[in-house]
C-alpha cells in the first residue's frame, strides 16, 4: 500500500470502477472519421446524459464551453508507444494517441443548446458511441496556461 494523504491508501494496482453517465452520438462512425482534434471539425454532436444523472445538467446552459471526458470504447490499451503524424514513435504519454492504458478521451466543445438530458455540441472528437465518462465547465482563466 502506498500512503497518498492521511485518510486515503491506494494500491498501485487499484482497478476502479467508473459509472459512465451518457453516450456521445456523433457522425463519426469509426477512428477513420474522427478529426483528430474536435476543433478541426464543426460537425455538430450530442451528449445524452442517462436519466439518473440528468439532475447534474442543472445550470450548464450558462456556460458557453465544456470540458467532455469520454472513454475511447475503440482504443487498443496494450499499446505504450504511438508515432504520431510528422514525428518519430515514442510513449503514448508523449502523444495524443487514443490506444493507451486507460483510454480517457479530453475534448474542449462549444454548447449550442441544452434539450432535456441531451446537450447539443460542436467540437466533440468523439466516435459515435463513446461512453461519457464526466463533463465539466470550461474557465478560461483557470483552464489556460
């Protein structure tokens, strides 16, 4: 056991259980589809939020950008090393690859319009299906490096 602060003992090893709260439904049908980065695409998607989670949309229309976290369902997690476009291979933690270990999408997304549990988006680099694993409001001034 490795001691992380006073109340908390993790192993290194820990599986975790993650409650998925919604599904991406974008036009992007596979990896080939997917922009490589949402902002090179204003393709227009939606995030349905599960009922059961649906309370948490309370507010969100009042931001203007989220932070979307989604697992890539599609990744390869044995993979360690990626070559991205126009560089040599190297660690997937050096890279944006989505075949990692724990293949955790990131993408920053422009809300168009809140309908119910459904948040219509653009920029979501997501394939149609994705898990939605949390979404949070983007800050600029805290958000920016």
């Amino acid at each position: 056991m490795q001691t992380l602060c006073p109340s908390l003992y993790i192993s290194f090893h820990t599986v975790l259980m993650l409650k998925f709260i919604g599904i991406a439904k974008t036009p992007f049908k596979d990896k080939n589809c997917a922009p490589r980065q949402g902002r090179y695409s204003n393709e227009i998607s939606e995030i349905e939020i599960f009922p059961e989670f649906a309370l948490g949309l309370d507010g969100i229309e009042s931001f203007k950008h989220l932070i979307v976290l989604y697992w890539m369902h599609l990744a390869d997690r044995e993979k360690l090393r990626a070559k991205p476009p126009d560089s040599e291979e190297r660690g997937v933690f050096a890279t944006r690859s989505p075949n990692r270990p724990n293949p955790i999408g990131l993408c920053l997304v422009e809300l168009l319009e809140v309908k119910g549990n459904r948040l219509v988006v653009k920029w979501l680099d997501a394939i149609d299906g994705s898990p939605i694993v949390d979404i949070k409001p983007f800050f600029a001034e805290i958000d920016c490096v």
